[in-house]
C-alpha cells in the first residue's frame, strides 16, 4: 500500500478525492441548513399569519367560543388567559407545549406556577390598552396533541386584549412535517449522491492523470535506455501536445543533443590533442636516440624547440581543460590600457614592433586569464602580419573594445567562425614553424565568453585582419556622466 501511494497518480488521486468531499460535504450542510431556515421561516409565517387572525378577531370583541379557528392537525391554537389557562381552542386540539427559543416569555406563560411571571406579564399587558393587540411575535417550536396524534410544530404568540380588558395570548402552530421531510429527503439524496461523486470524482482523476502521466513514463523509459546503452543520439518521444509534459520532453531533447555535443566535441578534442602531442614527443625522442648514438649529430636547438612547444601545448591543453570544466579566476577590477601596454612592453623576439594606441578603461576579470588572451591575440598577428602590429583600446557605450590589427592577408568570410574551432589552422598555418596547434584563438574566445564579452574578427581597411575583444565595463567603474 505505502508502494502504491509513492505514485504520483495515487496521490493526486487522493488529493483530489479529499477536496471533492471536504467541498460536497460542506456544500450539503450548507444546503440543508438553508432549506432548514427557509421553511422554518415559512412555518413562522404561517403560525404568525393564523395567530394574528385570531388575535384580531378578539380585539374587535368576539367571544371565546365564536372564533372561527382552522383544524387542530393543519394549525393547533390554543388562547390562553394570564395564568395559562386555555379558555378556547381550536378542533381536536387536546394540548399543547411551547418552549420559546426567542424569549423566555412563552416558557412563563406555560408556567402557571411562576409567581413573578404575573408582575411581569402584568407590566406587558399594561402597556396594551382595551382593544389593542401586540405589535411583536414570539416564536417557538413544540409539539401539539391532535386526536391522540403528537407532533411537532412552529409556534407563534401574540398579546391581545379584548374589548373588555381581559388580557390573553393567542398560541398559533404550524406543522414542521413539511420541514422534517424536505430536509429528511434531502440528506437521504445526500448521503446517497456523496459516495457515488467521490466515486466518479476519483475514478475520473486517476484516469486523466494516467492519461497526463503516460509520456512522462515514456519518457523515464527512453532515458533508462539511453543510459544503459550510453547512446546519446537517442532522443526521448516528444508528445504532440503544447503542455508542460511536452515542454520537458523538448528540453530532454536540448539536453541530450548539448550532452552528445559536449561528448562528441570532448572526443574530438582528446583525438586532437593526442595527434598534436604525439608529434613533438616523436621528433624529441627521435632527436635525443640520435644524439645518443652519435653525440655530434644531437640538434640542441630542434630539441629545445620541441621541448618549448610541447611545454605550450601542454599549458593550452590543461588550460582549455580548466575552462571547460568552468574554472574561473576571481574577478577584480583592471585597467585594459595598461595590461595591454604590459603585455606588448613586455615582448622579446618579435619580428614586428607593436603599436599601442590606448585609453583607460576599466573592467572587471582575471589578470591572468585576460593577458592570456592579449598574449594569443598578439602571437597570431605576429605570425600572419607584413609590416605592422597595431593594438587599439576604446570604449564603446557599455563595452571596453580592444582591436589587434595586422596588415597580413586577412581572414576569408567563410572562415571567420572556423579559425576559433579546437586544432583549426589554416592552410597557410600548418608548418610547425609558422603555426601553432590551433589553440590560440580556441582559448582567446572561450576567456572572452567566459567574463561576458565576445571575441570577433573583420578585415581592416587595408586588407588584413582586425581581432576585435568586446568585454562589460566594470559597474564600480562607470562614469556618472557621459564620457
């Protein structure tokens, strides 16, 4: 049982079966309170309608015994005198007992024993002159005897004096059969019809949540499945409809293909990083046998070359590591102006003088990481450029915008978005000497992405290729004003 109730279409069967009562049941009671009121409202009526005709008559001076009164089992009266005592009643009518529920005036009169109830009622009377009959009603429930018969009934009272001066009360009931049965009927067709709604309530819940539950179940299966055989080209079934059930299989879907993506793309990347390695480390060991063999033959410089590259490649490989598993520097504010002028000041062995045309500007990211990137920006230009290197720093509205500009041959269109792909390097880029891995431009853009900026290449007006780096200008940093 406590297995069962684990399902989500149990427990939503349950939930909803248990509001559905709660509200039938307090809509029933509800109802027959309502009913109850409405004809106990219609049998006062009716009491108080029978009792002031009686009362009416009296005041205009008819005798006792020539009230025209209905039958005892339709409407009971009775007319008592001060002391309670019935001087008329009506056909069959062999007794009569009224507890007041809206005043305690009708349990004195059916009192004959209260000696202080004949002060008070003598104040009452006192107050209606010969003639006269009472404005206001009590009302009460009891029971009458008719013809041996008991039952129950609605009261209605009203003061009279006669014309002359004899102070009575008129006693008018009302049978609450009607009110008995109505209510009888109604909790009958309640307790009947209750059942029988949870019944359909819960039947029909369990169904429409089975029905709603059924793709998520299809898809907890495809997912077993992909799992178990570690296929990630598998998709889950996506269901025709636009709820959320449908939404998530869409997104499974979007997390499946990013997962195979990411696979694939790590695959490809291992695959990659084993073929670039395997070359400096087989020209280094091939170097050093030789010069083992022959010491006169050992190239130092090849294998210190060799060496310095396979050292770089093993920092780009643990660094594009690093990034993909999300590593990030703590960012602290910057200066781009002087970590470019830095980094171009601090360059030896380039073939071509860097210029540097900077304004400061402020921004907020890992020194390391960003010099890293102005470092690969500034390697590439060096080894595709003519005659010249220049670097550019500007603000751009939200935007600090560092430019690495060379007068080479440019970048075709169609390659713009390739150069930064993993071990890309264009044709002219394949020598070891002129090339690198295809890592550089790699690591530059995942660094610019990863501080929430870009990285983009154009052609410069004289036809070389212009590096731009956009990155979010540091919050703490901004002028108040327009610069």
């Amino acid at each position: 049982m406590r297995r069962r109730m684990r399902s989500v279409r149990a427990r939503a069967t349950l939930a909803a079966t248990l509001v559905v009562a709660i509200a039938l049941v307090a809509a029933g009671a509800a109802v027959l309170l309502a009913l109850r009121a409405s004809l106990i409202g219609q049998a006062d009526a009716e009491a108080d309608s029978v009792a002031r005709n009686a009362a009416s008559a009296l005041s205009h001076g008819l005798a006792y015994n020539d009230l025209d009164l209905p039958d005892g089992d339709e409407n009971p009266v009775e007319v008592l005198d001060r002391k309670g005592k019935a001087v008329a009643s009506g056909e069959d009518v062999e007794g009569m007992s009224v507890a007041a529920k809206a005043s305690d005036r009708l349990n004195s009169v059916a009192n004959d024993d209260a000696g202080d109830t004949d002060e008070g009622l003598a104040d009452e009377e006192d107050a209606l002159e010969a003639g006269d009959m009472a404005d206001e009603t009590w009302y009460g429930q009891g029971t009458a005897t008719v013809e041996g018969v008991t039952a129950d009934y609605r009261f209605a009272g009203v003061d009279v004096v006669t014309k002359g001066g004899v102070p009575l009360t008129v006693y008018a009931g009302a049978p609450l059969s009607a009110e008995q049965n109505a209510v009888g009927t109604a909790l009958t067709a309640m307790l009947i019809g209750l059942p029988l709604l949870l019944v359909t309530s819960s039947g029909v819940t369990y169904l429409v949540t089975r029905r709603a539950l059924r793709p998520v179940e299809g898809i907890r299966a495809e997912m077993a499945a992909i799992t178990a055989s570690e296929d990630l080209s598998r998709r889950v079934p996506e269901p025709a409809t636009h709820d959320e059930v449908a939404r998530l299989a869409r997104t499974t879907n979007e997390t499946l293909a990013a997962l195979e993506a990411s696979v694939e793309r790590q695959r490809a990347f291992v695959a990659d990083a084993s073929h670039e390695l395997r070359s400096p480390i087989a020209s280094l060991r091939t170097q050093l046998e030789v010069g083992a063999a022959h010491p006169e033959l050992l190239d130092v410089e090849g294998a210190v070359e060799d060496t310095v590259r396979l050292q770089r490649l093993a920092a780009d490989l643990l660094l594009l590591a690093r990034l993909d598993a999300g590593e990030r520097s703590a960012d602290a504010p910057l200066d781009l102006a002087a970590l470019v002028s830095e980094e171009a000041g601090q360059r030896v062995g380039d073939r071509v003088e860097v210029s540097v045309d900077a304004e400061s500007v402020e921004v907020a990211g890992s020194r390391g990481q960003l010099a890293r990137v102005l470092g690969n920006l500034l390697d590439n230009a060096q080894r595709h450029t003519r005659t010249s290197v220049a670097v550019t720093v500007r603000r751009a509205g939200e935007w600090a915008v560092v430019g690495v500009a060379d007068d080479g041959e440019g970048v075709p269109a169609d390659e713009r978005e390739r150069v930064f792909e993993r071990f890309v390097r264009l044709d002219e880029a394949r020598t070891r000497d002129d090339g690198g891995a295809g890592l550089g431009l790699a690591i530059a853009r995942d660094v610019a992405v990863r501080h929430g900026g870009s990285l983009t290449v154009r052609d410069t007006p004289t036809g070389g290729a212009l590096f731009e780096l956009r990155l979010p200008l540091d919050r703490s940093a901004r002028p108040t004003q327009p610069v």
